[in-house]
C-alpha cells in the first residue's frame, strides 16, 4: 500500500548513515537505522491487527522509541 506522508518523510533516508539521533555518549541511531526500526515497529502493529485510519493513543516520557512508534503509525 503506498503512503505518500510515509514515503516523502522516511524514503529518502533508507540508506542515509548519518546520526539521526544521538542519546548517549557513543551510543548513535542512524536515519537508516531509525527507519529499519520504525518499518518493524509498523509490521508489529499491522500483524497485530492495527488496520489503516485506526488510532493509537500512547502515554509515555519522549524516547526514540516513542518517536519510532509514532514513524511507525505513519
């Protein structure tokens, strides 16, 4: 299924090593990374039966994995 929100935030960074995020001292997640993440993360949720136009609702501390799940809902 295509998503043009998905695709025009996340296509161009699916071999982009670069930092996208730093969290500690050594410890760097790349845009290639953080997009690898966010892909699974998606295929979690749809194996789980989270069906396009569905809503999800987190509470959370802000995390990578936050902003991951939120990449994933995209």
């Amino acid at each position: 299924m295509l998503n043009h929100l998905s695709d025009s935030l996340f296509s161009h960074h699916r071999n982009n090593s670069d930092v996208f995020v730093e969290q500690a001292p050594r410890k760097t997640t790349s845009y290639a990374d953080f997009v690898r993440l966010s892909s699974k993360m998606a295929n979690v949720l749809v194996k789980n039966g989270l069906k396009p136009n569905d809503r999800v609702a987190v509470q959370a501390e802000k995390s990578l994995e936050v902003l991951t799940l939120y990449a994933a809902t995209i």
